[in-house]
C-alpha cells in the first residue's frame, strides 16, 4: 500500500500501528523515532522497523508520516522533520485534539504536504509500546479531518490505510471534532479524575475500606483515571474552550441531583435516574460496547 | 445448613441468591415472596422454590428471612411480616444503606428475631429475576452490621451463610457502612448519572456521533448509569447526608480542575492527573477488578 511508513512517537497507539502495519503488510518500509531510549530499545529488539536516532532522518522519502505523540511535542516535531518532507507526503496524526493542531501547521506553510489529520478512537488505560497490540484499531471509528474538507486521492489513500488496519472512517470538521470529543472522551476524564481524587483525598482512616469495596461502582472511574497524565495534560488545555463548556453544563446537571437530594424528592430522583438507561443500549446496539454485565468482567 | 429460608422480593440479587442456595444446597425448602406477577411466575416456572401471593405466609417457620426489595419498601414489607416470624429467626436484608433501615426496624420493637443486617458489595446494571445468576457474590465482599455490633452465633451463622454463597465477609457498624459506600458506590452512580444526563440533553445535531464515538470514555459511565432507578432513588434518600457531604468534596476536586483549565496550568493539570493512577494498580491487587485493558471487553 505504501512504500515507506514513518511513525514519530512509538507509545501505545504508534506502537499498537506499527504491529498492525507489520501485520497487514501495509508498508515495504517502516522508519519509527522515538525521543525515548527504553522505547527505541523495545522497538528495535522487538520489530523488524528501523529506528533512527535523527528524527529528520527517519521522514525521508516517506509516503506517510504519523505523528503518535503527545499534541505538545508536534511543534518542535514538525519543526524538525518539514525540510526533509517527501514532495506530496501524506502527514498526519493521531491526536485527540484537533484545531489547535490545525492551526499550528497551518502556520508553518508546509509546501507539497498533504496534511489530513486522524483521531482513531482507541485506546486503552495503558501507556507505553509494550502495551501495544495489532487489534487496538478493529472495528473502531477513526475520524478523519482536513482544511475545507477537501477529498483528492490523498484523502482516499489515508482513508483505505485505516480501513486496511481496521478501522471505519468518518470525515468530520476540526470544530466538530472538538466539541464531540470533549463530551464523549474529555468531560468524562475530567470527571473521572475529580472522582478518583476525592477518594484518594479522603480520611486516611477509610483507604483500604475504599479499595474493598470499589466493586460497587467506583472501579468502573479508576481505569479512565489511570490514563497518560502527559496525553491528558496537552488534550485538556488544547481544547480548553469546550471543555469548559461542557464542564458548565456537567456542573448544571449535578446541581440539579444535588437539590433533588436536598429536598428528598423521589419522584424527581426517579425521572432522572430512569433518562440514562437509554444511552447504554444504544451504544450497545451500535457496537461500540459489549452487552455483557460489568463489561463482561473475568 | 437451613431449613427453611425466605427471600422477599426477587431481582437480580434476590434471585441470585435463590439461585446460589440451591445450587449449594444451603436450605431444605426456599420461599419466594414477590409483588410483581411477572417475577413470580418466573420463578415458578425455572426453580423449584414455592413462591406464595400472601408475604405474611411466606416467612412462616423460615430459620433466615432476606429483604432484597428496594429500601422504600422495607417498612411494609416488616409491618406485614413481624406477626409471623418465627421464634429467634435470623432477619437480614441486602440493601445499600443501612443507618436508616436500622432506625426502623429498631423502632418497631421485634422480640425474638436476630437481626443483622448484610450488604453484598456485588452487582450488574441489569435488574430483574432473569438477570441473575449464581456466581454473582463469588470473591465478593459482604458487609455485616449488628446493633452493637455484637457476635453470638446468629452472626456466626449467617457469616457462614455468605462464605457458603461465595462471598468473604467483614464487620462494619452502620455508620462507617454508610459513609465508606458513599464514597466508593453513591458518589460515582450521582455522578454517571450527571455525565450521561449531560450527554444526553445536548444538542440534537451530535446525538449519533456521541454513541459512536463513546469508546473514547463515555461508554464507561453508561454502565453504572443504567441501573435500577427506583433502587437508586431510595439509596439517594436514605443516605442523603453522607451523600451530600462527598458531592461537596467533589465539586470542590471538579473546581481545581476547572481552574487549571482555565489558566493553562500544565504542571497542575500533569499533577492532578499523576495523583490518580495508584488507586487503580490498588484495587486490581486487592483482587477487585481485572488487570486487562479496557477491562478484558470483547
């Protein structure tokens, strides 16, 4: 499909790609960098990739450069690796955040780039590229998104690459993007996080109590909270200006369980509690979770 | 190990109980006492427990009387039944709070019936007879509470009782069971709730890019957030106090977030989100969640 891949950051998803890309014979070629020795070591002992010390180096002649690092590392990384850039060199991403990022390339007037971002929506609570595997990306959405939605052979190219790997594609503004995922993915790791804090703050005198009893809801919160804290540092102030916003209307929601509490109003409570159940089942229906009970936990 | 047990209502716990004690034969004859038609005729046609229209002939000659209805129901439910207890019967319950109930059942004055309250610290989001099954409380916590928290052999009796079910079992008084659950069960449910309302009132226009792209960390909170309402509104009320209190300390872990958001703060952010990642490694080595990604889903 491709000639020679590059992937610029080696961690969880780069990672779980280059086992896919190896896997599915996607590339006569796959040059990765990593500013992380252990990382680098683990990938040359693992894989049969080439692994360059020079980050400019490892872009040469490539077809498709993936950017998989943190989204405050891209500016320096782009910096790097734009004159050594192959004229009409597919280049995207993977990041979680996308208008910022957009802009930041836009700013850099890349000349015979074919800049086409992509989110794949996968992942796990995991970091690092041992934690990789081949299957991350299967039967995930992986969300597509360029400058003026423009389509050209590029974009059909990147679209069959995920679709090789496994993923379904959708196109989707920059702005959309944003404000999607800072109700799917951001809001509930801001939360999960504040959750996980304010029992991890708690009495001393109740810790191992907590950790017994977490079976009874609050494990559900701590795998989304043991998430990359780099990762999650960069997507929240990225895309600050959603977050706050969907954080505002989470705070309005809350309040209103609060009062009901307050009052004891039952029927209130009730009305509430019962609007919820619907959008587990749908998800469920549309593949994106399993209908088994506690995750179909072992 | 009895003769004869009562279990009065008969949903997912309910009827996993029944399910357990017959399959280990822990009573000679069970009794199943429902209001719902549907329920009882379930159980009628799948187990040969004898279920009974009339609660009051139910408990009749039972060694050990369970209460797994919702806590709303339990004043009735003893006012209906207290004639016909028999003499030193064990009456225990399986609800999530416990400081009110005791008030109750404490004011109503039972002479001769032993009661201790238990709370198994096990689940699904799925409710109903159909949904239960017998390995529910396997490596489960379950939590005993006495007035006073005095032993005597019913206590010896009924730890047995839960260790033969499959659970491992601890004292607690009323009091610290109803705070610690606030922390680890009520507080994450107030909030799954919140987060999925907030989802779920949002614009019209992302509605069905929000199930699709749930992998990215909703999915989580749907799971929790599709529980028994009715359960959770008397827990809501029943446990208003301690509840309320924890909601606070949120809010206020939720505020330093927000304000680290605002102003950019990646140190405080990148602190933040460090803090929480150990709670996690913690419960999976207390044995109370899987260490699989994604929780090992398929």
């Amino acid at each position: 499909m491709f000639n020679k891949i590059t992937i610029i950051g080696c961690g969880l998803i780069g990672s779980s790609l280059l086992r896919a890309i190896d896997k599915k014979k996607l590339s006569k070629e796959i040059n990765i960098f990593d500013k992380s020795k252990e990382a680098s070591i683990f990938i040359k002992n693992n894989f049969s990739a080439k692994v360059f010390n020079d980050i400019s180096e490892s872009v040469k002649d490539s077809d498709l450069v993936i950017i998989s690092s943190p989204l405050s590392s891209y500016k320096e990384i782009l910096l790097s690796i734009k004159s050594n850039l192959k004229k009409d060199v597919i280049l995207t991403d993977t990041g979680s955040v996308k208008k910022e990022i957009n802009k930041i390339i836009s700013n850099l007037n890349l000349e015979h780039v074919h800049w086409i971002s992509s989110h794949p929506i996968a992942g796990t609570e995991f970091s690092g590229p041992e934690s990789g595997f081949a299957e991350l990306f299967d039967n995930r959405w992986c969300i597509l998104s360029t400058e003026n939605q423009k389509g050209g052979k590029e974009m059909d190219r990147l679209k069959s690459f995920w679709e090789a790997i496994g993923s379904k594609v959708k196109l989707m503004t920059f702005e959309d993007h944003d404000y999607v995922l800072s109700l799917t993915s951001h809001l509930p790791h801001a939360i999960a996080y504040s959750i996980v804090r304010t029992v991890v703050n708690n009495d001393n005198k109740f810790k191992d109590d907590v950790v017994q009893y977490s079976a009874s809801g609050l494990r559900d919160f701590t795998r989304i909270a043991a998430s990359d804290p780099t990762m999650w540092r960069d997507i929240f102030i990225d895309n600050s200006e959603n977050i706050l916003k969907v954080l505002n209307s989470f705070s309005k929601n809350l309040e209103e369980i609060t009062k009901a509490i307050q009052s004891k109003n039952g029927e209130k409570l009730n009305n509430i509690f019962s609007s919820t159940r619907k959008l587990r089942k749908d998800i469920i229906k549309a593949g994106q979770e399993t209908d088994k009970p506690n995750f179909g936990r072992k």
